[in-house]
C-alpha cells in the first residue's frame, strides 16, 4: 500500500499573485525535507496559511495530510500558563496515545527544566523551543515551520536540527535568505536540490 503524498499543490496562485505569476506546483511525501526562501513581502507566509487553509488560493488544487505541526512566524503562546500546563492542555485537546508524546516532544527541546515555570517569565528563545516543540506533537505528517530560527540560541538550533533530521514527517521550512536556515539542512541534505 502506498503512502499518499504529505502535501500536493497542482497549479496554484496564491491571492497576492498578478495573474501574470507562474503557477506553484509541489508534490511532497513523508521524510522530504523542503526549504522555501525568500526575501520579506514576497509571500512566503501567505503560502504558509494558503496550506494550513487559512487563505484560499486564487486557482489550483491544494492537498495536504490532515495531522499537521505548524509553528507560525509570531509567536502566540498563553504566557499565564506554566510550560506543562500549556503542553498538558494540549494534550487534551488530542487522543488519549498523546500525553507520551508530549512528554518527548518536551525532551526534543529540553524543556524538562523549565517545565514548572510560567511561560512569561521565559526568554524568547526558550518560548520559540515550546513553539517548536508544540509542532511534533501528535505524530504529524507535515510539519511546517515559518521562520523556526528566530530567537534560538546554539543548543536550541542544535536541537532544532536533530529534530528535523530525524523526523518521519515531510518538514517544510520557510526562511529569509541569509538567517542560518541553509546551514540548518544543508547539515542534513543536499541543498543544491532544494533551491
């Protein structure tokens, strides 16, 4: 039995796209790892919520796997919560085989130490690794990740690239050129096939 594709995008133009815009067309399974870059305003983000299905594409087919993990670009956490709580709501919200998985999604991200504070008292930094984390959550199939690197220090870059190195799920990054995105899967993969 064969696997069906984690995301296809046949023909599609994206809503802030003049009609003289080439067409987007992506077929993408699990284990794939993408790097999308470009530079501010030129619509990666609006790619990343015409997939979630936020944003409606002008034209084209968009197919994706219903278990996604998606961090966005701006980070909306509930800051009053401790960072268990946070991943104990979501837990939840999920099937009862998850509670597991959120306690080795926190280990991803070492967060285990900072599991009893509240997240407003966390740097950036470590409130991008609860983003990050949050996205592994439940097994997903395709985990999209609008800017992952903001904010991370070494050891949470070091850890964001493990975790994407070992991820079953098709993994789609999006990046400004020049952030240490190429460096992040270039470690991984041949970047010459991704861009």
């Amino acid at each position: 039995m064969t696997t069906p594709p984690a995301l296809i995008l046949e023909n599609v133009r994206l809503a802030w796209q003049g009609t003289d815009a080439p067409l987007l067309s992506i077929t993408a399974h699990l284990g794939d790892k993408l790097l999308v870059l470009g530079r501010n305003g030129c619509g990666k983000t609006t790619l990343v919520e015409t997939i979630c299905g936020y944003l409606p594409a002008v034209s084209g087919t968009v197919g994706r796997s219903s278990r996604i993990g998606y961090v966005a670009q701006q980070l909306k956490l509930p800051t009053s919560l401790s960072v268990e709580a946070y991943f104990g709501q979501l837990v939840s919200l999920c099937a009862d085989d998850v509670a597991n998985d959120a306690q080795q999604c926190m280990e991803l991200f070492d967060l285990k130490p900072q599991a009893k504070r509240k997240i407003s008292d966390l740097s950036r930094g470590w409130q991008q690794r609860i983003n990050l984390a949050q996205a592994w959550l439940g097994d997903p199939q395709l985990i999209i990740l609008d800017e992952p690197q903001t904010a991370l220090d070494p050891e949470g870059m070091t850890r964001l690239r493990s975790a994407i190195a070992n991820s079953n799920a098709c993994v789609l990054i999006f990046s400004p050129p020049q952030t240490g995105c190429e460096t992040l899967i270039d470690t991984h993969l041949n970047y010459s096939e991704l861009c």
